[in-house]
C-alpha cells in the first residue's frame, strides 16, 4: 500500500509511484470518482484530446447556427 500525509492545508504529494503509474506530468489535471468509502484517482483526459473538435465547442450556440446557416 501506498501512503501520503495530508498537510493542515489538505494538500498532499502523489507518491512518486502512483505519477509513474499514470504517467503524470507537471500541468496535468487529475479526475477522482467518489464510490461508497473509497476514491479512485485517474489522469483527466480533456475533450481535446478526445475530439480535436471539441476546442471549438465555444463557437456552437444557437446564435452561430443562425449567423452562420447561410455559409
């Protein structure tokens, strides 16, 4: 079992063992599931890395369809 300790800031180190596992690298977001008495941690995927459309998400409202519906 690998262990941290939580500071008096609720902060805590990812033992150098579990960053190697899931590849962690410094910027790197990490996502936590919360099940009955334990939390798995895994490393977020962001949407871009999943749709390389997904960037432009910021661009798909209501009003852009109108705008643009005639190009």
């Amino acid at each position: 079992m690998i262990t941290s300790k939580l500071t008096s800031k609720a902060q805590t180190t990812i033992p150098q063992p579990v960053r190697a596992a899931l590849k962690l690298r410094d910027g790197d977001e990490i996502a936590y599931v919360i099940a009955d008495d334990h939390v798995v941690i895994s490393k977020a995927t962001s949407p871009a890395a999943e749709d390389p459309f997904a960037t432009f998400g910021e661009w798909d409202s209501e009003a852009d369809r109108k705008a643009y519906a005639g190009l």
